[in-house]
C-alpha cells in the first residue's frame, strides 16, 4: 500500500521535510509518517493502513505533489 501526500487545496508542490519513522517500522493506521510544507506551513502525512514502512521512494528535503507515493507499507 503506498503512502501519498494528502490533497492539500490549492497546493501544486511540497517539499518532503523530514521522515518520523524509519524503514522497516510497523506503524499504526494514522500514525505519523513524515512532514511536507507547503507555502511555509508542515502538514503532517499519516499511514493510510497498518504496516511496516517498506520502501522510502522521495528522500528527505525532495519536492512531491499531493497524490503522489513517497514511501510503501507492507500490510501486516
């Protein structure tokens, strides 16, 4: 299951700021994950499902969009 950058409104572009966890973690459904800004405001992305974070696939302090994967969790 992959974890995406939530719809933030208007927002076109978000900068990865920091990873809350690690690889191979076990999370919990709405657990923190990592943080984005956008316009100068942190959001905080959640774990959509429970899992451990299998994969980062956008590195600390990388620009994303909302709706895209930065990481994938393996249920379980």
């Amino acid at each position: 299951m992959d974890i995406v950058v939530p719809d933030l409104g208007e927002v076109g572009e978000v900068k990865l700021v920091r990873w809350l966890v690690a690889l191979g973690e076990r999370l919990e459904v709405g657990e923190a994950v990592a943080e984005v800004e956008a316009d100068k405001a942190v959001f905080v992305v959640e774990a959509p499902v429970a899992g451990v974070l299998e994969r980062i696939l956008v590195p600390q302090g990388q620009p994303t969009r909302p709706g895209e994967a930065i990481a994938r969790l393996r249920n379980g």
